[in-house]
C-alpha cells in the first residue's frame, strides 16, 4: 500500500462515517418520535467526536508529507487538495474552541428561537454576543493573519473573497433595487393562487416533477419536513419538501429546489463516492443546481403552462383564470420581510444586507447590540418599507445562532452562477422550451450532469462554472435575466 | 475523575454509537432506497470498526483493574459485572477471525437466501460448512476449555448452560408431543379467518392495539418492514410489523409481540440509559416480553372477544361466525413446516429440533453434510409429517447463515419465562380479564414495568423472573398453561 492508498483508505471510512451522522439528522428531522431528542444529540455528539478525530489524525499530515505528487493524475491531485485544505483547516482550530463553539451555537439555537417566538431581541443578544466573539476567534485562528471574514467564508465558497463578493453585490444592487421600484410602479399586482389543495395530491405531484427533472428513486426519496432540506451523498440522496394546503406552490417549489441539490449529488461520478471529491464542490455551486431547477426552468412560462393545465387534473382547480395568470402567480413579485418566502426580484436584496451586517460584525466595525438597527436602517433604504417586528427582521433566520457567518453570499453566487448556466444551458439546448411545455427537463438534467454534477469536486467552484459555460462566471446574466422575464411579467 | 466514572463515560459514548448502529439496521428495512444497499454496508462497516476498537480499547482493562469496587452501590456493581464480561468476550476473539466472521456471514445470508429460493441444500453447504467451522473456532477461543455450545449460548443468554436447557426441553418435549397429537386426533378443525383487510385499517388497528396495551408513541413509532423487528433502546424504541391484506392477524400479533419487545426497552429506568445496564438483560428475558404480551394476553379469550368486536367496526367483517369461532381462529392449531408460522403448541417442537441439531454440530457430532438428513428425520419424529421441500426444512431460517448459533433456545426460555411470569401476573392483577375484555393491557403492563422491564440488566436473568414471581423458573407454568387453553379450545 502507497501513502495515498492509505490516505484515501482512511478518508473512505471518514466520508462513510459523515454519511452516518447525516443520515441521523435525516432521521431527526423527518421520522424521530419526539421523545427522542436529548438521546439524539448524545449519539450525534459521540459521532461527532470520531470524526473530529478522524479529521485530526496525524497519520494524516504523515501521508500527506510522505505523497509525491509527481506520478498522480487530476483526480488523485484533487483528492489531495481538498484532504490537505480540510486538514489544515481542522489542525489551526484549538479542540478547547471547537468543543466551546459547538456547546455554545446548540444552546444558542434553542434560545434564538425562543426570542423569535417572543419578538425578544433583548432575550437574544447575550447568547449572539457570545457566538460572535467565539467566530471571531474562530476565524483569527484560521485566518493566520488574513482577512477573518474570508477565513469563515472559505469554508462554504473555496477561493472567494468578501472583498470580490462585495464588488459584484455593489454591482448588482442598483439595478435590483430598480427593478424592484419599477414592478412597485407598475400598478399592476398579479394575485396569488386561491383555493385549498390537498396534502396527498401535492405530494404526489411534487414526486411526478422530481421525476420529470431526473431525480433518481433508485437512489433517494422524498418526506415531509418543517424546513425542506437535502441529505446524502453517493447513492442515498434522500430530499424534503413541506405542505400547506393554502399554498401548493410552496411544496412544489421547494420540491424543484432539493431536486436541484438532490440531483447534484447523484449526479456526480461514481468512482468518486465516499471520496472528498465525491460531494458537490461548494455551496454556491449547489445552489446554482437548485436555483437553476426551481427559477429558470421550473418559473419558466413553459413548464408553468404545463402546471397549470396538470393543476386542473390533480386538484380540480388551478387557483388562476388561465394560464398567463397562473404563470403571473407564480411570478409574483411582493416586498415581503422574510428572506425564505421572497421571489426572485427581492430574494439577492435580503442577501446582500445580511453579507454587509455579517462582514461589519466578523470585522468589528459592528457589535451585536447595533445589529437590530443597522438591520431595520438598511431593510427600509432597499425594500421601502419599515421592519414591523424583530420576527420578521433581524431575528427570522437561524444562521447566526448556529455560527453560520459566510454562509449567506453563497446564496446569491448561486443565483449567479444559475444565470450563467441558464445562458449556455439555452445555447446548447435550443428546444429546451418544448420539453418544460410537456413537464419535462431531461434535456436540462443531462447537460448540468456533464458540465457540472459529474465532476463533483475536481476544480475549484469558479471553474466549474467557467468549464461549463466557456466564460468566467459574473452577474450580468441573471440581472439581464430578471429584466427581461420580470419587465414582461409586469409590463414594465 | 475516578477510574469508575471514566469508564462509565466510555461506554456511555459506545452505547450512543451502538444506538446509531442500530438505527443504520432500522434505516435499512424500513426506509432507505433499494440502490443504497452497497454504500450502506460500507457505513455500516466503518461504525463497526469504531465500535470494535472501543469495546477492545485497552483502557477499559486498566480501568477494571484499578477500581476498588468496596465502595459502589448495586447498580454500579452491575455496570461492572456487563463491563467486565463483554471485555472479556471482546478481547479472546482474535480480531483476524471476528474480521473473517463478518465477512463470511455478510457473504453467506445472500447465498442462503439464493439456496433456500432455489430449495436447493448442495448451494449452500459449502458456506455453511465454513460458517460452522468458524463458530467452532470461536467457540473454542470464548470458551478457554469450557463447552464449545455454552460459549456461544452465554453471549444471548447469559448463565445459561446447554445442559440445563437439553434436560427442561427432554421434560417439556412429550408432554408438547402428546398434546400436539391429542388435538390432532380431535376431529375438530378450527377454520382460519376468511375475507380480505385494508392495509391501513391494519395498521390504524395495530396502532390502537400498541396503545391499548401500554407502547409510548413519544419514545416510539410504528412502520411496516418485511420481518418485523424492534429496534433501539433509552428514549428511541421503533417496532415493524407485516401487513397481508388475506391474513390481518399477521399484523395485529407481530405487532403485539414487537410492542412487548419495545416495551421491555422503553420500560428500563432512565437512569441506566446509554448504559450496559439499560438494556434488556438477555435474549430470553425479551422474548418471555413479546410473548406474553402476543400470546397470553393477546390470544385470550377476554382479549379476542374485544378484538372480534373491534373487527367489525373496522373492517365491516370479522371473517368468523362469532367471538368464539374468532377465537378459535386466533389460537387454531396446524402442523406447519414454518417455525415463524407456529401456532403455540407447535412453536416450541420448532424450537427444540433446532436446538439439538445445531447444538451437535458445534460440539462437532452432526456435520453440516448430514444436516439435512437429520432434520427431516426429527421434523418426522415430532410433527408425524415429512418435509416436502429444504425450502420449508432446514432451509427455512436465516439464523445459521449469520452465523446465530446458540440463540433459537432463548426463544423456548422466553416462552417459559411467560408462562412463570403469567401465573404471578395472574396472581398479583385478579381483574386481569375485565381489562382484556375492554381492549386494554396497562394493569399488565405496569406489573411488568415494575418487576421485569424496570430493572434493565441489573440482575441475571433467571434472577429477574425469580425475583418477579417468587419462584425460580420452570416450564410448568408454560405447559400447563398450553393444556388447560388447548384442551377447551379443542374439547380434549
């Protein structure tokens, strides 16, 4: 056995091992009886405490000094790039801050959302206070003298930079705030679907839409959770959708969206399963897979002719007077405060204000008792109307409490990097129009397989996108994009 | 920290990844996708792993060797007492032969499966014949001079010996034999239900049923899975059960005899959770749980005349003229080749055919060649019909191609446990019947709770049903038990 056997050997059975712990949030999120939470964060902090392990073996650093790289093809390179930057990364942080952070951030979490039930900031700052200042430390320990919000950042997004996410946001942010204006301006107000649609028969034709968009069932299935999410890698890709019977387009959609992630993985090259290449390269690249299945194909006018007329022979009823106005329902644009349920003109504008507040608290120009402020100040200047209660402002999302700072921007990349792909997607599928027509995406579904599922982890998240669509990714594409589908929707 | 506490928090981070291993299997059989089965093993496999080399962490003997066990309480002397015997069973197993073990036995329930579909012995002797040579070897190294077949028997059935339990079967044997015959010779025939059943409206029963008879839906769930199964132990205990819409008892007992497994285990005082003491003490002390809670509660006659009832109003038909013909349906008794199909007064002839065949190959006077042979000659002997096919012979388990020898006996104890159990419970809760006739089981159940089920695995087994009904255990109880309820049933 060389040391790179043995190195990918001893990752093999880590990778399999970090399936297990997320299959157990799988577990805990759709299927646990309710009684079985406090014996569920014992077995995960057990795991949790093997893979920390695993991940700090100094075998590790012993194999990697010992590899002579010379005699390596790409993908052995690429294994080892991602072994030595997660090696790295685990060997800066201190045991004593990673055991504090994870203690503080599960406490943190219940206590957040304790003062979002009670619009309590007050409840709240403490705790935030302290999981700010444990990430700060965290990133002066892994920055090494670098910028900290970049350090925090690279853990989701490889290779970006807050200084580069903040000039393409500076870019893109006047013209969404125009197009946000002018469709205010527009007069017109396109209702959203009425009726009542019944649980069974959404979930059943979400299950139809996976499979029209290529999910694997040999590989995956779909439940019921309060938060839709994706889980797994390789070949048990399991994805979540929710129901609401006054609203079927929130269970469809994000349906779409976990198709999107859910398909990435499955996606990629078998010989890379239970590798660290084996898993989507970063989590704007992920996003770019879901963003591109649940927007630009599944809010296309095409496909949404073709929901509109399987709404009638599902449900009895389409919620619309036809199908321009399903389409607009669909589509419809409304300055609302919660990040989760925003279309796609407001969705970056709630983005950009949270990577501003993160960046300015990571770098200590902001403490946490300013944030309400700075949050409600900034929330009026972009979507012009003023925040009515924490719940809906500073408080609604879980990220910060669980010590999620550099995650947001990933968001917005992916919208990006979606309206790139969509670009080459339409350039080298011409017809793709005639199979969303029938609800169909498979043509789709192949092209992002080759160009971007299947090689998983082999170049960094930027030239993926580049490879794919023969030009370096920027947002021209998706602003150019929202105008034109948006400025038709509302006759701009 | 003392070298007591130490070690008790080793173990406690063992049993939450033993827990987990658990949940992998549950995952398995009742939710994940067909294709995940390869990637699966190889989770499975690197949390065994873990768990191998923490049960053989040399600490846990130094940690042994330096507490001073004066000082400690009963429970903590019981903690020790599981410690000290699955370390010591841990560390005589060579790990090359656990290692060839796993791998043999992972091999050989697929070849058994192929044979037994294909009725065909000379495909699967080969294996078995290695997995037999291996249990001997292990055998060998547990026992360290002692009985080969008692080595394999302590791991399910701790102080048991097979001595002990060859003389109670050779004094249960012809009385089961000459009841068996006498119904057989009574002319009367109790037909089986008719009609079909709606799988839901099964498994809504079968819900109702686990209520009734005291199973935590908070700490619990119910879903459907092939064999059933109970799974998990502390706050997190799942049961399965079968549905067959031409045969509902199937599901409505299964179900009962996992409620009594489950319950056993959500029963065990919270304090010995995540602990080697909170567990069910051995193989038989569960199984006399499900069986008296399938059998002696659950085929009653107070219990069936509810049920019959309750059929109606389910499913439109109890597919018997009256309570009474429902009741000699629940407890018809048929010579059957199939041991999971056993009436009560079968169930045990099953038991014990296997008990001295597989009890004769350890100790190496039957061979693998001669096996089939010899169990058709027994079958013979005790069922007066001859094995039309291996499929229905000594095909038909799955036990000795996982390599489970020493484990069919505990199935006979738990029967004779019920019985001892039933005629103190009987005793202690005179108004047993009026509940059963309402449907209901709690009183039983909370007599279990406090004398069986609370105690985990603080005392030997026989110990709990001594301590239980005031009586060391015997098969009188059980046997007089199958001749009073059969002789009326068949009017011997």
């Amino acid at each position: 056995m060389s040391a790179y056997d043995d190195l990918l050997d001893h990752h093999r059975e880590t990778e399999a091992l970090a399936e297990v712990m997320g299959r157990l949030g799988w577990d805990q999120e759709t299927v646990m009886p309710r009684g079985g939470a406090q014996q569920r964060a014992e077995e995960m902090g057990a795991l949790e405490g093997v893979l920390h392990r695993r991940r700090t073996d100094p075998r590790i650093g012993a194999w990697l000094a010992s590899i002579d790289e010379g005699g390596l093809g790409a993908a052995e390179r690429a294994q080892l790039r991602h072994i030595r930057r997660s090696y790295s990364r685990a060997m800066r942080l201190p045991e004593t801050l990673s055991a504090e952070l994870a203690r503080v951030t599960s406490r943190a979490q219940g206590i957040w959302a304790e003062a979002r039930a009670a619009d309590d900031v007050a409840h709240f700052l403490p705790t935030l206070t302290e999981v700010i200042r444990l990430k700060r430390e965290e990133a002066a320990a892994l920055a090494e003298g670098g910028d900290l919000y970049d350090a925090l950042l690279d853990d989701y997004e490889p290779g970006a930079t807050g200084q580069g996410i903040a000039e393409m946001f500076d870019r893109m942010r006047p013209r969404l705030v125009s197009l946000r204006e002018r469709i205010m301006g527009s007069g017109r107000d396109h209702p959203a679907l009425s009726g009542r649609y019944g649980a069974e028969a959404q979930l059943t034709l979400a299950r139809e839409i996976a499979t029209h968009f290529g999910y694997d069932w040999r590989h995956g299935r779909l439940d019921s959770s309060v938060h839709p999410f994706t889980s797994g890698s390789g070949t048990d890709v399991r994805i979540t959708t929710r129901v609401d019977e006054a609203e079927p387009l929130g269970c469809l959609y994000s349906t779409l969206h976990e198709v999107g992630h859910g398909a990435y993985e499955q996606g990629i090259d078998p010989a890379f399963h239970l590798t660290p290449v084996g898993h989507g390269v970063s989590m704007g690249v992920h996003e770019s897979q879901s963003r591109i299945y649940e927007n630009q194909l599944g809010r296309s006018a095409a496909f949404c002719g073709w929901l509109y007329a399987r709404f009638g022979e599902v449900f009895g009823q389409a919620g619309a007077a036809d199908a321009q106005a399903f389409y607009a329902a669909v589509n419809r644009v409304h300055s609302g405060y919660i990040r989760t349920e925003a279309d796609e003109v407001h969705y970056n504008l709630h983005i950009m204000l949270r990577f501003d507040l993160e960046r300015d608290l990571i770098a200590g120009r902001l403490e946490a008792a300013d944030l309400e402020e700075a949050w409600n100040t900034r929330f009026a200047a972009d979507f012009g109307v003023a925040v009515d209660r924490p719940a809906n402002g500073v408080l609604q999302d879980v990220h910060w409490s669980v010590g999620l700072f550099g995650y947001f921007p990933t968001y917005t990349l992916g919208n990006v990097y979606a309206g790139c792909l969509y670009q080459a997607l339409r350039a080298a599928v011409p017809d793709l129009d005639a199979g969303l027509a029938r609800g169909h995406a498979e043509p789709a579904t192949d092209w992002l397989r080759a160009h971007v599922q299947r090689p998983g982890g082999l170049y960094a998240p930027a030239e993926v996108i580049e490879r794919a669509c023969g030009f370096a990714p920027h947002e021209g594409p998706l602003l150019d994009y929202l105008d034109t589908k948006f400025g038709a929707v509302y006759g701009l």
